[in-house]
C-alpha cells in the first residue's frame, strides 16, 4: 500500500530565511511538525539561516506550512524562491546586432 502512496504524492520545498537562530523550545516545536501528515522532512541549513520543509502539495499547501511554522515560534524574515530570478530576455534588435 505505501508504493500507492508514493506515486499519488506531489513533493513540493518550501525555504524560509529566519531573523534568529532557534532555541531549544522553537527546535522541539519545529521537530514536531514533522508528526503533521504530509510533511515530508525539515533541514536548516544554519550558516545561511534558513529553513527548508519538504511537504506533500496533495495534503498541505504553501500557507499551511508557513502557519505552522510560525506557530512553532520561528521568526521568518522571507520566504524564499526556489528558483532564481531569471535575466530579461535580450530585446531582438540587440540580439541581432550581438550575432
């Protein structure tokens, strides 16, 4: 039955940077969210003081994790995108006059 499960599961990360490192009380309420049904895992990655979760977008959705979160008690200062800003295209005189 977990093989169903697998393959109706749509994965989706989510990354927050936060203001302060967490304490003690903060990391155990955050280690708790991984009970929540649909989160899939949770990593900091401390030198850049962020927060990524990976959560199943079939069961939960953007604002539900970030709620959870911060009810954790986790000061986020952004959420951040997954995928980097991408450069204006050329316009195609300029384009042109480059080839």
């Amino acid at each position: 039955m977990s093989g169903c499960y697998a393959e109706l599961m749509t994965t989706v990360e989510i990354a927050y940077r936060y203001t302060t490192p967490p304490g003690d009380a903060v990391a155990l309420a955050l280690s708790a969210i991984c009970d929540v049904y649909g989160i899939r895992g949770v990593r900091f990655e401390h030198a850049a003081r962020t927060l990524c979760i990976d959560y199943d977008a079939t069961r939960l959705n953007a604002a539900t994790v970030t709620k959870l979160v911060r009810q954790a008690g986790l000061e986020i200062a952004e959420i951040l995108p997954l995928i980097p800003p991408q450069p204006a295209p050329a316009e195609p005189a300029q384009a042109a006059a480059q080839a």
